[in-house]
C-alpha cells in the first residue's frame, strides 16, 4: 500500500518520436492535428517549456512558430501563440482550441500558402519514461529541501504532465498539500500560471508560498 503522506517525487526521461505526417499548408496542418494522438498535441505545445527553460515570459508552440515563419500567417500564429493554457484541462479540449482557430481562418481563405521547401511542419510525439528519484517527502519542511534539489524535469513532470498529460484536475504538488490537510497552500500553488515563467522561477515561487503559508 502506498503511504499517502509521503510525496514520492519522479522525473521523466522524453524520446522524441517522428509520426511520419507532415504539413505544408493550413489545411494540411488542420488535418494533422485533428488526426494526431494526444502525445503530439502535448510535444508540440510543451517541450519548449523543458528545452528552453530559463526563456521568460512564455514561449510560442511549435504550432504558433511554423504558421508565423513558414506561412507568414502573422494574425493566426499570434492567436495560437496567446492560448491560455492554463486555462484547459485536458488534451482534448487543447485539440479542439487549436481546430477552431485554424477552421476560423480558413474561412474565406482562397489562397492557398505552401510552406517553403525544407519548412514543412513535422508532426512529432514522445514516448515518456517515468523514473523514481531519490527525493521523498514527508512534511512540508522536507518537501522544501527535495524541491530545492530536484532537476527541471522533475518539476516539469509533477506540474506539467501530472495536469493536462494525465487528465487531472490539478498538480501533484497541490494535490498532496490538499491530502496532508494544507488546503491554503494547495489552492495558492494550484493558482500559479507555470507557463508565465521558466521552470527556476516556477521553482522559487513554490518554495516562497510555502514559507508564507508555514509562517501562519
């Protein structure tokens, strides 16, 4: 039997995958995302938070990147760029975000825009292998030490993954801070925007909650 008291902190090793569907035009690339699994929706608007982790404020999605550079579909890719993602609870409902606006622009689009050869859009995916770490928890004070130690993809995993990959309702970390009876603190960290900021200053602000909410 798992010890609910105890946070077992994981991290994560991601093998990129190459699904061998590509897009050259819009409704190329509105087709692709409407046919993709659900682990390629989550690459393409995730990993640039783990790649490029000390870039601040939010990055664009790949998504966003190739409507605006390779089809020069400047109003588009800013409205898939500005998604608040925050904001959706799982995959599915991401999917149908992106589907309605590339269908929106499309809506009288008569000319056709080829990407540039060698530009197209590679639909990609991962495979995720989940590991133990050496960090477990269980009390608020020891939680802060093993989150101060542990690596970005740990922290990416139990923030990231554990909401929209996993189709849950919140984070690991607020979860458990709910289980142990920290109700303030749960709903506090649960509020952050992680896609506001990089993965260190997400760190930072989760260690400085918990020191406000010990001190009352």
């Amino acid at each position: 039997m798992v010890d609910s008291s105890t946070f077992h902190f994981k991290t994560k090793i991601d093998l990129t995958v190459l699904l061998g569907i590509k897009a050259t035009t819009l409704t190329d690339l509105l087709a692709g995302i409407k046919s993709v699994p659900d682990s390629s929706i989550y690459f393409h608007t995730h990993k640039f938070l783990l790649q490029h982790q000390f870039i601040s404020p939010e990055p664009p999605n790949d998504f966003a990147f190739w409507v605006t550079n390779a089809l020069n579909e400047n109003i588009l890719g800013e409205r898939i760029a500005s998604m608040e993602l925050i904001r959706v609870k799982n995959v599915a409902e991401l999917r149908k975000q992106l589907v309605d606006l590339i269908e929106g622009s499309l809506i009288g689009h008569t000319r056709v825009v080829d990407s540039p050869p060698g530009e197209e859009f590679h639909f990609m995916s991962s495979q995720t292998f989940v590991l133990e770490s050496p960090y477990a928890a269980c009390s608020l004070k020891e939680f802060c030490v093993c989150l101060n130690n542990v690596s970005t993809s740990s922290l990416f995993y139990h923030i990231f993954d554990a909401r929209l990959r996993m189709n849950r309702e919140e984070n690991d970390f607020s979860e458990w801070f709910r289980r142990i009876g920290n109700q303030s603190l749960a709903d506090a960290v649960r509020q952050i925007d992680p896609y506001a900021q990089s993965l260190e200053s997400l760190r930072k602000n989760i260690l400085n909650l918990m020191r406000i909410h010990a001190e009352h």
